[in-house]
C-alpha cells in the first residue's frame, strides 16, 4: 500500500506540474494487485490514463522537458525536477 501511495503522489504531482487532465477517479486504476512492479507499472497506468508510454532516455534531458515522472529501483517513483541520474524512466 505504501507504495500505491508513493505512486498516486507522483502521477498527482505530475500533472499538476504538467497541467495535465487525470480522469475522475483515476486513483482506482492504481491497485497494486492488479499492477506489475517498478517501471512495468508506469507503462500500464500510463496507458490507463491515456498517457504516452514511457521512455527510458540516458541521455542528458532538455530543461524544456521537466518535470519528468520518474522509476527508479532505489527510490520507486517521484517526479524529478533536475538531472541527476545516469537512467531517467519518464512518461512525457
């Protein structure tokens, strides 16, 4: 459940940061039973949301490209506002 939270909280934070629409109760598509772990998950809500699927990038992101919802094995989901990884997972 804690990390359904930490998930809801990112894509929540994302799309304000984005201005993006979420559709009305888009925090039941996030149901850890019914999701796969790490990255996998945010392919599949993506695709509930209507979103586009995410891309691994390792490349330096463009400023114009934050805030970025991200995945990481250490850190699970957040919403990164600067580059400081090798490896960025981001729904864009």
């Amino acid at each position: 459940m804690a990390k359904d939270n930490q998930l809801i909280a990112a894509l929540d934070a994302f799309a304000v940061a984005k201005a993006a629409s979420l559709p009305p109760g888009w925090e039941s598509e996030v149901d850890g039973e019914n999701l796969p772990d790490g990255m996998a998950a945010l392919a599949v809500l993506c695709a509930r949301l209507g979103w586009p699927a995410p891309q691994q990038i390792s490349t330096r992101p463009r400023p114009d490209q934050f805030p970025l919802l991200i995945w990481s094995p250490k850190d699970d989901f957040g919403v990164a506002e600067q580059w400081n990884s090798e490896t960025v997972c981001v729904c864009v």
